[in-house]
C-alpha cells in the first residue's frame, strides 16, 4: 500500500528566515517578508488550484504539483490567528488542515476547508494528518510546526523554495531542531531567475 510523505514546503531567504520581524495579521509575513512569496506571483499563468497564484511555467509546474500531491496540512496556532484561519478557506482547496494548539478557538469562519484543531501535541497531528492524506502527502509548512517535526523525527523530506534576498532578521526556520546532525540527501535542484526550488530527502 502506498503511503504519502511528510514533507516541510517553504520559503525561505538566503539567511534562513521564513518570514520577517513585527509579523501580525495586517502583514503575516513581517516587514519584508513578502518578498518570499514574489514567486508564487511573477508569471502570468494562473495555478489550476487557485487563479489567484499567476506564476512562470516552471514555478507554476513547481507549485500545481506540490499542490497536486498534498492530501493534507499541519500548521500552528499561531500562523492560523496570523492569517485569520484564511477566512474559513485555504488557498489550495479541498485540502483539509490540522492545526496544532492548546485550545480549541471558540469560533472559527465558515468556509470550504475543513480544520481539525489538535491538542494533544505534534505527533497526534501528523498521524491524524496522515490519516487524512491516505496515500498522499502531509505538507507541513510553519517555522514552529517545522522545527517540532524535525526535532521528533516526523519530516521525510524537505522542499526549500530559496529566494534570493537576505532579510536580515525575523523568523528563522532551523532554529530549536536540537543539536543532532541530521544527514540530508539531494533529490532535485530547479533554477528559476527568481527562485531555486531544493527537495531534499531526511536520512534515518
């Protein structure tokens, strides 16, 4: 039986930040992080998941697959009071997705994605999130999700869509992982004039 992957799809500048300093829910992405995601909008050929993504052939082809093979999300609390719980539906639909938490908000918006709010830590929520994926993927995609997968040994593989910029400061993505080596084999390098997109596989 095939079983999907858990993979952390992100972001990140040169020197390693996901996001900016000040990051609040007028700008999820902090002073400059923006910049992250020009990617996702420096084409004119929209996702067949969300026409509001206009990207290059390559990053299209790029994001519609990672898309494609993602049968569920695991994120934090936090991100998801950062982006207003994407106003009831996440951009990539029919996907549904785990939040990790330690309380249940007492209301949420209504929209077409369907969220499960887990309480009782990060290996609960992958498992549940696998549940839900079946043979496809869990994609995990917050700097503090991240950090407690790879620390508990959850992630399989990695997906690092590297922008060129360094910001300097803000929110690291490596940070709090412990301090085991962790041997990484490269699966694929794509170069685009904007981004290079790194899939690494986690040796175990």
């Amino acid at each position: 039986m095939l079983v999907g992957k858990v993979i952390l799809d992100i972001s990140m500048s040169l020197d390693g930040f996901i996001a900016g300093p000040n990051d609040n829910q007028k700008q999820g992405l902090g002073e400059g992080g923006e910049t992250l995601h020009d990617w996702l909008f420096s084409g004119d050929i929209p996702s067949k998941f969300n026409t509001f993504f206009k990207l290059s052939s390559t990053n299209r082809k790029m994001f519609d697959e990672a898309s494609e093979s993602t049968g569920a999300m695991v994120v934090g609390r936090r991100t998801f009071d950062l982006v207003n719980g994407w106003g009831g539906s996440h951009p990539i639909p029919g996907v549904p997705v785990f939040v990790v938490t330690h309380s249940v908000p007492e209301k949420i918006m209504e929209g077409s994605t369907q969220f499960t709010f887990v309480t009782d830590g990060i290996s609960s929520a992958i498992k549940k999130a696998k549940l839900a994926a079946g043979t496809k993927n869990v994609s995990v995609g917050t700097a503090n999700v991240a950090q407690q997968c790879i620390k508990a040994n959850l992630v399989d593989e990695i997906l690092i869509h590297l922008v060129p910029v360094l910001l300097g400061r803000g929110i690291r993505l490596f940070d709090h992982i412990g301090t085991e080596k962790i041997q990484l084999e490269k699966i694929k390098v794509t170069e685009v004039s904007d981004v290079t997109h790194l899939r690494y596989r986690i040796l175990k």
